[in-house]
C-alpha cells in the first residue's frame, strides 16, 4: 500500500479532516436525500451485525465490533468529533506522538470513503420499495467501483493493524487517561470517547490477527460474489432483513 501521508502524519490528519468537512457539507445540502441514506446504511448495519455475529459473541472481539460499528461506521452522527478534531489537531500534532496522529487520520479516511460510497448507493436505491440482498447487490454492481471496495477493505485491516500497534506502544495507556478530564472539560468529549473506546477494544482483544483475517475474509468473499453477478452474496440469514421504503 502506498503510504506516502506517512512522512507527515499532521499533513495526513488535515486532509482527512478536510474530505469529512465537505462530505458533511455535501450531506446537509438541500438536494440530498438523507432518509434514502439513512436507510442503507441501516440496512448494511444490520447485515455487518448478522455476518460478524459470531464475533460480536465472542468477548474477546465485542468491543472491536462495537468500536468499528459505532465509532467508524456508524452512520450520520461524526460532525460533533470532527469538528472537535479540527478544533484540537494543531494541539494534537504538537503533544501526540506521530503514529496517534496518524491512526486518527486513517480512522477518519475509512469513515469518510465509507460515507462516500453509501451516498453512491442511496442514489442507486432511493427509489426501491425495499432494500434485500437483490437490490443491494444489483446497486453496489450499478455504483462498480470494485478497486476502492477492495481497497476499502485493505483500510480496515490497516487501521486494525495500527491500532493494534499503538496499544502495545509503552505509556499510551496513561498518555490517553491522563488526557480524559482536560477534554472533556475544553468540550473534547466525543474525540476523547473515540480515541478510548479504540484502544480498550484493541487492548482487550491482545492480537488482532483473527479478527481482521475474518473482516478480510467475508468482505472480500461478498465482493467477489457481487461482482460475478450473484444476488444473494452474503452467507447467513440477513436475507430475511428487508427493509421497506419511506412511501
């Protein structure tokens, strides 16, 4: 993976922070269906819910199910933490070691191009009387981006890995407790519940391996029955979770 924004984690961190502010303004733009993306992304909520129940079940892993459901793909509620982020990166950049900096601006790059490709499928399926795994697929084939859907998915296993990587980094820990009551107190609430739910997920799964072998395993294999043509791509029994349309 070419990694470059490395060199500089703050120039990396800025970036992100920008592609979420204009994704945020494209989204509160009156011509913006936001009922039509609300509904995808509640329907590929529950699918990510049914495909990973086993690991959700599994104590080791709950924690980093809930964090990457809630915390990078969780729907429309990131505008608070980001402009928190925006507000606070200059004093980041300053007191965080680089490959903190960097974790967050890689966690903000999956969410948005997350958000970027749901938006591309709610246009697609705006006008469906419901969304099942037929309509899904048909779309996600319409919107064709194969190459940033893979890509997507090497996001996830680099994130997982990084953060997997800071939380075995000395003094991180008490470097973020230490940070608690100072955020909150200076309104840094919601990047401060962030940057602790990520780690403790990590912390409490001691390796991450598996669990980023099987996200890895089951997205791609849902991918590549998308792309041959396939209706019912997802191996489990979310084909009963049809959601209806607004009408």
């Amino acid at each position: 993976m070419n990694r470059a924004a490395d060199k500089d984690p703050g120039q990396a961190l800025e970036k992100q922070l920008r592609r979420n502010r204009m994704l945020d303004e494209q989204l509160r733009g009156e011509s913006f269906n936001r009922a039509a993306l609300e509904r995808v992304q509640e329907w590929q909520r529950k699918r990510l819910a049914s495909t990973y129940a086993d690991l959700y079940q599994n104590h080791r892993y709950r924690a980093a199910c809930s964090f990457f459901l809630d915390e990078i793909y969780g729907g429309l509620d990131f505008d608070a933490r980001n402009r928190q982020l925006e507000r606070v990166a200059p004093v980041m950049q300053r007191l965080l070691p680089d490959y903190m900096v960097l974790a967050v601006a890689e966690a903000l790059g999956l969410q948005a191009m997350s958000l970027e490709f749901d938006c591309q499928l709610a246009r697609l399926l705006e006008n469906e009387p419901v969304i099942d795994q037929p309509r899904y697929a048909e779309a996600y084939r319409r919107q064709g981006d194969f190459e940033g859907r893979r890509y997507q998915i090497e996001l996830i296993r680099h994130l997982g890995q990084a953060l997997d990587d800071v939380v075995h980094r000395p003094g991180v820990k008490r470097l973020v407790s230490m940070m608690r009551f100072p955020a909150r107190a200076a309104g840094f609430g919601a990047l401060q519940d962030f940057l602790e739910q990520g780690l403790s997920a990590f912390a409490t799964m001691d390796g991450a391996e598996e669990f980023l072998d099987t996200i890895e395993r089951r997205e791609t294999r849902g991918i590549e029955a998308i792309a041959s043509g396939e209706d019912r791509p997802f191996e489990d029994d979310f084909s009963r979770n049809a959601l209806p349309g607004s009408d």
